[in-house]
C-alpha cells in the first residue's frame, strides 16, 4: 500500500515534454496586443494604463519604454526606435443619442 501513495502519477492532459520546451519561445514570438485604458496627465508623474497595469514615463512593458503621454494617448518606442501609439477609445457622452427602451 505504501507502493501507491508514492507512486508520481502523471497528468494526462500535460502535453508532451518536446512541446512543453517550446513553449517559451512560441510565445515570445506572438504579437503581443497593447490596449490603452486610461491616461493621468500629470507633468513627470503622467502615466497609462496598459493591459491592466500602470506605467510611469520613463517605464518599461515588454519591449516598450513609455516616452508621452496626452489627454487620449500614449506613446511608447522601442530600441529600435519605433513608435508605437495607443489611443483610448473615449465615448462623448454629452453629446450621445440615448434612446429610450420600449418595454
């Protein structure tokens, strides 16, 4: 009985170790999608709100340092020196059609 409890039972949903190594690599090469949620514009204090997390000017997200940020943007560059633009997408509600729901 002892046997059994010290037995490694192997997961049958875990893919094969030959996948499991390649794993790292395949998802370094995905496009990885930035989405902008919110901006503070605040002198050196500004920051964006990329993919849930909050990044300060001068900060780093993946390969991207964060340069500017404006009212409906940010803007980060990377070593090679490209430019990549985030823009919110903002709703004007004071000037919104609301229709009124029919019960």
């Amino acid at each position: 009985m002892a046997s059994a409890f010290s037995e490694i039972l192997n997961d049958p949903t875990r893919p094969p170790e030959s996948i499991i190594k390649m794993l790292p690599e395949a998802m370094s090469e995905q496009d990885t999608t930035l989405t902008l949620s919110a901006v503070k514009v605040d002198g050196k204090r500004s920051f964006a709100i990329i993919n849930g997390k909050l990044v300060r000017l001068g900060e780093k997200l993946d390969n991207y340092t964060l340069v500017a940020v404006n009212g409906k943007q940010a803007v980060l560059v990377n070593k090679e020196r490209n430019k990549l633009k985030l823009t919110l997408d903002v709703v004007d509600y004071k000037n919104a059609t609301i229709k009124p729901v029919k019960k």
